[in-house]
C-alpha cells in the first residue's frame, strides 16, 4: 500500500471497528470505496476475550443485516455464586458465547461483501496532524494514509489513543483466562456463571461455556479491578496463583492449559473520546469496568459512530453524541455503583440483594436487551435503595468512579 489518501480511516478490525464501517455504508452508501478498515492481524487472528455476547449487540448487527454465522454456545441465563450462596436466573435466548478468531474473521468477510475495504496485516505506527490540511496521516507498515478523519477502534493499546494524548486511563482491569473440558460439578451450559465468593478479590472468576475447534468446553477466568481504598486490591493479588487455586479445587492443573492474559479498560465518561480529526470507539475508548462485558458496548459504539460520520463532518461532536447514548449512561451507572460491590461492602450488599433472584433477571434481560419486568425492576431499585440507606454510601455514588483506581 504506497502513500494514498482516502476519507476514513478506520485503525482496528474487531468488533467496534467493522461494525463503525458497516453503520457507516449502511446510512451512507455513498460511503463504499472512501473508508478503509487497517487491522494489524492477519484473520482469522487470535484475540483473547470469554467471548460473552449479549443478544443486544446481535440485534444491532441484525439491524445492519450482519450477524456473523459462526459456531457459538446459546445462553438463556445467568448464574451468580457470592458467600452468601447462589442465584440464577434463565428468561431465555440472552445471547450467545463466540470464539472472536471466528466471529471477528466472519464480520470482516461480512464488511469486504459490502464492498468496504478491510485490509488485514497492516500494522498503524504513528497517527498524526496532516500538515496539508485539517486531518491527519495514518502512518503504517505498507505506507502513509492520509484521511480526513480516524476512527480508533484498535484496543486497550491504541495508538489512535496515544496519538489524542490520552493515558491509560483510570477505570482498567486484567484478566486471566483458560480453555478447559468440563469437569463434575460445572452449571448448566445454558448459563454464564460468575463467582465472587474470594473475597480477597476486588473482582469474580467465571466459567463461560465454549466450543473450540468443534468440541464443547470451558472458558473459565479471573477478572480483577482495582478498587481505591481497598488494601485487598494492591498490587500483591496475584490472578495467577487464585486461578491456579480454582482450578485445582476442580481437580484441574492450570500448568496444563495454555492461559491468557489481558487488559481492559473502562469508559470514563470524563475523559474526551475526540480530537481534532481523531475519535475512539470500543474498547480504545473504553468498556464496562465493572464486568468486563465489551463485545455487545463495541459493537453499539461502533453503529453509533457510523451513523454519527454519515451525517456529519464535524467529528468534534462525537464525545457529545457518546455521552448521550444509551451505552454510557448505562456505564456511568455500573460505574457509581461497582464500588458497592467490589469494594468492603460486598457481604452487607449480598445481604440484602441475595434474598431475591429479581436482580440476576434484571441482568439477563439488559444483557439481552429484553423488555424489563417492571415488577422486579422495581423490586430490584427498592432493594438498591436499602443498600444506600443502610450502608450510608450514598455520599460515594457521589464521587463514582473516583473509587477506581490506576
């Protein structure tokens, strides 16, 4: 690919940026041939992730006519374990578990049949300022690109995201991950599980079910947030050794599974998510910290952004257009509440919130998508709010994310 130009260029060939694309032509036929999608990997590419997508994520995809036909582990429900037992919820049809080598390769074929450019192995080095005009060039392995603007789209490690001057960020997780065969005592295979019975742990194991190379198994894992003020969250906690731990209570050797370590990043509705001709999406501007959950978030950022550039060309808008969404609201939310869990509190939260299944359900059906039960959801904030009033945490909500630390 010699220096060239084009109108978008789009850094990253997952979920948030395919789907960006595909919104993008979909509002914009126009489109086709003046946006180009550069993945560094060659697909079908490994990409660490539990692979839990929300049936809402698959109804946006439905909308764009592109649900990736791959092989996948339907779910109907939920299971939480926590010290003070366990509650399960299955309304049905919540979404599906998928191998993202699989589901990320068959959205990119997806976008090329739409006549979008998605060209893969092309590594972005640097972004920066086009001195020619009001965008930017898009420096990569195979030559310069210059567009008018860049959708960041490429993960925890963005270069877009470096090329807006932007950190880290303070809402960040990692994650330890292994695929395994089923062993006595696992839940239903219709069911997500989540254990947050270490309470050592400012976080939750999971075991997910999967299918990998035809055979059915399971993903399980160890998610871990850094919550401030919790001295149980230092640096010493060791996600290693406790999945070791788990393994071996189910008669598993972690040494003989290959394990696999990633980082996530959390939205932090303070930080701006454009600059210039620059603007994220996914996990590049960040997920769900609280659970980790950023397939179904990428996938809606992404057909946000694409609806959002077929109608506009001041980009400086976007961080406006995200803050209005649907999806960061919903963060802003976990974001405020995720101490009262992950933080000391969680024994006197189980209390209160482990006498009813109500609250599991209401989780199914947001993961879904689903109508809510108003009869439980006002079940579910009546008990919220006693969580409040008996812990005297209304003043952290206040202060939110704040809790979560670098």
């Amino acid at each position: 690919m010699s220096d060239r130009s084009t109108e978008i260029v789009i850094v990253g060939g997952g979920p948030a940026g395919l789907t960006t694309a595909l919104a993008l032509v979909r509002a914009s036929p126009a489109s086709v041939g003046r946006v180009t999608v550069l993945e560094k990997g060659s697909y079908p590419r490994d990409k660490t992730c539990a692979g839990a997508l929300g049936a809402r994520g698959d109804k946006v995809l439905a909308e764009l006519d592109a649900v990736p036909d791959v092989a996948s582990v339907p779910i109907d429900g939920i299971s939480l374990r926590g010290v003070r037992g366990e509650l399960a919820a299955a309304p049905g049809a919540i979404g599906r578990v998928v191998r993202r080598k699989e589901f990320d390769h068959a959205l990119a074929r997806i976008a090329r049949a739409r006549g979008i450019e998605v060209r893969d192995g092309v590594r972005v080095d640097d972004v920066k300022p086009d001195p020619g005009g009001g965008g930017a060039v898009v420096s990569t392995s195979e030559g310069a690109v210059s567009a008018r603007v860049v959708v960041g789209a490429d993960g925890v490690g963005s270069v877009v995201r470096r090329a807006m001057g932007l950190g880290a960020g303070k809402l960040r997780a990692q994650a330890l991950e292994v695929d395994t065969e089923s062993v006595a005592g696992d839940r239903d295979r219709r069911l997500l599980h989540f254990d947050s019975t270490d309470l050592g742990l400012a976080g939750y194991a999971w075991d997910f079910p999967t299918v990998v190379d035809g055979q059915p198994m399971v993903c399980r894992g160890i998610y871990r947030l850094k919550v401030g003020g919790d001295a149980r969250a230092s640096d010493d906690v060791d996600i290693q050794q406790r999945l070791a731990a788990r393994l071996a209570s189910m008669g598993l050797d972690l040494s003989r599974y290959g394990n696999k370590r990633f980082a996530e990043r959390g939205l932090d509705p303070a930080e701006r998510l454009v600059h210039g001709p620059l603007m994220l999406v996914g996990e590049a501007a960040g997920i769900d910290a609280a659970s980790g959950e950023g397939i179904a978030q990428a996938i809606e950022l992404g057909a946000l952004a694409g609806r959002f550039l077929a109608r506009t060309h001041d980009v400086s808008a976007w961080h406006g257009e995200v803050a209005g969404s649907r999806v960061a609201r919903d963060l802003r939310i976990r974001n405020r509440f995720s101490p009262l869990y992950y933080g000391p509190g969680r024994s006197r939260v189980e209390r209160l919130l482990f006498g009813s299944p109500d609250f599991v359900h209401i989780g199914c059906q947001h993961f879904a998508a689903m109508p809510y039960d108003r009869a439980r959801l006002a079940r579910v904030a009546a008990r919220a709010g006693m969580v409040l009033a008996m812990s005297g945490l209304g003043r952290v909500l206040g202060i939110g994310h704040a809790w979560i630390q670098p």
